[in-house]
C-alpha cells in the first residue's frame, strides 16, 4: 500500500461521505490493529449520517457504475466508479472495505489497510508525540476550572 493508494481510497470515500450527507456529522477513525516488522495494519471507518442505502443498493454498491438512490437527493456527480476502484485497491494490497447502511440514517464503512513500515526516524517521531500525549493526559488539572460548551454529540467522545 503507498501513500498514493491510501490517498485514494480516502477520497473516493470521504467525497461519497460528503455529496450523502446534507446535514449532520462525517466521522474517520483510524485505529492500529496490529504492527509487524514489515507491515502495518490500519482499519479506518467512516461513520456518517447521510441518505443510507437500501438494502439492494448495499448489495450492488461496490460494482462498477453503481450510484446509490440518488432520486432522493440533490444532483449527485459522478460515474459510479468510486467504491468499486477503492475495493479493487484494498484488495490488491492485502486489504478489504464493507459498508453497512440503514434509510434515512446514514452509513458505516470499514477499511482495512497494509501499509509498509516507514523509517525509523519517523516512527521515532511518532512514538515521541504520543508520549508527549500520553503525559498531557495524566497531568493534574484538578486546579483549573474549564467550561466546555458542545452542540454536536460527536464531538465529546472520550478514547
């Protein structure tokens, strides 16, 4: 998998995301699942609160020059070759997407990822800012006072 893969599964899933959702929240998580010598294993999914799809169209989705229904929306572009090409890639580096979807309340899709290593340095980079994180959150911060005010239940999550 290169970055140039990557990147294109990215944004034929996050342009979908965005032309299906009107109004509401688009939410990527990436999570480690695992780290060899050589490679690295991403799963990234993409939670959004669009149209959905009915079950056929789930059915068909990833086929080429399928659109989902776009009767009911706005006027949707494209050729339909987006998910079909991102699973392609997926599955020609090792990797896999799936989408679940419900009417009316959006949709979830899970990507699983190869990625060779990167050099050290960077790695070593990487690790030094989680650290420098891992000890922001168990500093003491029982002496300040913090009002968070937040409209959008995404938002508040804790990891």
């Amino acid at each position: 998998m290169t970055a140039k893969d990557s990147k294109i599964i990215l944004i034929n899933v996050l342009t979908n995301s965005i032309q299906y959702t009107e109004e509401g929240e688009i939410d990527l998580t990436v999570s480690l699942k695992s780290v060899d010598a050589e490679n690295i294993n991403l799963t990234l999914k993409i939670i959004y609160t669009g149209l959905g799809m009915d079950e056929k169209t789930q059915k068909v989705i990833f086929s080429a020059f399928t659109q989902g229904n776009i009767s009911t929306t706005k006027e949707i572009q494209g050729t339909g070759l987006g998910l079909s090409l991102t699973r392609r890639i997926c599955n020609l580096m090792g990797g896999d997407i799936g989408g679940k979807s419900e009417m009316g309340q959006g949709s979830t899709f899970t990507i699983s990822l190869k990625m060779k290593r990167i050099n050290k340095e960077v790695e070593n980079l990487v690790s030094t800012f989680n650290t420098s994180i891992e000890k922001l959150e168990c500093a003491d911060f029982s002496h300040l006072n913090i009002l968070v005010v937040e409209d959008n239940l995404v938002n508040p999550k804790t990891y």
